[in-house]
C-alpha cells in the first residue's frame, strides 16, 4: 500500500503477469524477453549455507533442463538469513558460518554442477563467481586460496569479484542526510558526475529500488524514478566505462525481476 502521497505502491507486473520461476514456460520468458532487449544475460543469486541451499530450483531445474539457453554466472549472497531478510543478526533462521571444510565442499559443488555448464558466463575461459559481501568473511584470503586450490586441481581457473550495489557506493552521503527516501533524478545526476574508481570495477545501474513492501520502518526508497532518468544513468555508465578486454565488459542492472525491493527492469 502508499504510504504517502504519490508513493508507488503497490509495484504490479505487467507482461509476464504474476509468475512462478519453477515453471519451465516461465523461465524461457524471461530469457525472451532479457534477449530482445538487448540484455545478454542473468545474474542469479546463489544461497549456501554449509551445503543447504534456498530457493535453488529454478537454477537447477535450468542447469538439468538445458533450458533456456541464455548465459548465466552466480552472485554468491553470502548473508544470514534473517526472518526481517536483511542479513542482519538478529532473528536469524540460517546462520552463515564459515569454513576451510565448508569453502571446499562450495567450490567443488560449483565446479562440478555449475562452472562446467557451456552457459556459464566466462573472462578468457575462467567461471566468473560473484561475492556479495566480501567484508563478512573471516578470512577472504584464504577463502579465494582454498577456492583456486580446488579449481586448479580441476584444470579450472576461477575470475572472482566482489558486487557493490550502486547506491551503497555512496552510503556516506545517504547517512549524513539522514533520509529514507532519496530523489532519484537528484542521485542519477550526482552519480553520472562521479568518476569511476582507479582500480578495476564493472559498474551498476539501478532502474528503481522500493522496499517498503518487506521493511516498514528501516526501509529505503529511490523515488520518483523514470524510464528516461534511467536511460540517461545507462548512457552515462555507458560513455565512460571502457572494458578492460573483449570478455571484461560487464555492466550489472540491479535488478531484473526483485519485485520485493520494487528495484525491477523486466
């Protein structure tokens, strides 16, 4: 529901209707539709919580299946899993505790069941993994070491990156105003002006983000978003990201299809 004047809510769908990712039929639409839009694949979030997966059956049901075929890499969402679904500390279901024994049952999942699929998104034939929170690691070093060890034993080299969600990028400036809900089109303007980092990094864009639906009291909003202001945020990242090779091209929407944090292209 709005919660203030001119509050978009509820965020409805609109092609594809309500939907279900276990459904084969539904699967193919999206990719249909990423295709003709010129998005050239997903980024799916991967749950691993000591060998106990969440919401996998959409993925494994595309890796068995064969279908669709449309490339895909994994973005490792490596948090708690919190009944308020913030990765926070408090009430958590699913702790993420990390392991060396852990760290080499994960890679040798994905090795086995993943990487060596032909879809599998790769930078000069390595599987590129994605990490969504590198900081939560007690020892990231060594996670990356055991990782490239078992990789290695494989004949597989592994290309690693860390995500960073394109308003995080900027948090400082969120927290020193002290807001929840922050103009869109004032953030696309003060974001095209930032320059891009000195070290390697493959910029985001973000159509929209809402997450009231889930987080009533801590909830953030990028209001008041458009078609247009978004297209000038992409056109933006566009001119001024050069890729670092034929395979190092990416550019990341956050999102396709998060219908709960209303943060959705589809």
């Amino acid at each position: 529901r709005p919660l203030y004047r001119g509050h978009y809510q509820p965020h409805l769908p609109a092609d594809l209707g309500f939907y279900d990712l276990r459904v084969p039929e539904v699967r193919q639409q999206q990719a249909d539709m990423a295709r003709m839009y010129g998005i050239n694949g997903f980024c799916y979030y991967h749950y691993w919580f000591n060998g106990h997966q969440l919401m996998e059956r959409p993925l494994e049901e595309v890796l068995s299946s064969g279908n669709p075929d449309f490339p895909f890499m994994l973005c490792w969402a490596n948090e708690n899993w919190t009944r308020a679904w913030d990765g926070g500390s408090r009430h958590i279901l699913i702790a993420q505790n990390y392991s060396e024994e852990d760290d080499r049952a994960h890679i040798r999942y994905l090795l086995d069941n993943v990487f060596s699929d032909s879809r599998y998104i790769r930078v000069d034939g390595k599987p590129v993994f994605l990490i969504y929170r590198s900081m939560l690691f007690p020892n990231m070093k060594e996670t990356i070491r055991v990782g490239r060890q078992e990789a290695c034993s494989k004949g597989v080299e592994l290309y690693l990156c860390r995500v960073e969600f394109a308003y995080n990028i900027n948090r400082h400036l969120f927290n020193t105003c002290k807001k929840k809900k922050i103009d869109y089109s004032e953030y696309v303007d003060y974001i095209c002006k930032t320059p891009f980092p000195d070290y390697k990094m493959y910029p985001g864009v973000t159509p929209m983000w809402d997450n009231t639906s889930r987080r009533k009291q801590k909830m953030f909003i990028l209001d008041k978003s458009t078609p247009e202001k978004y297209g000038e945020w992409l056109c933006s990242v566009m001119n001024k990201f050069v890729p670092y090779s034929k395979d190092e091209n990416f550019i990341f929407v956050n999102a396709w299809n998060e219908w709960a944090e209303g943060n959705h292209l589809e």
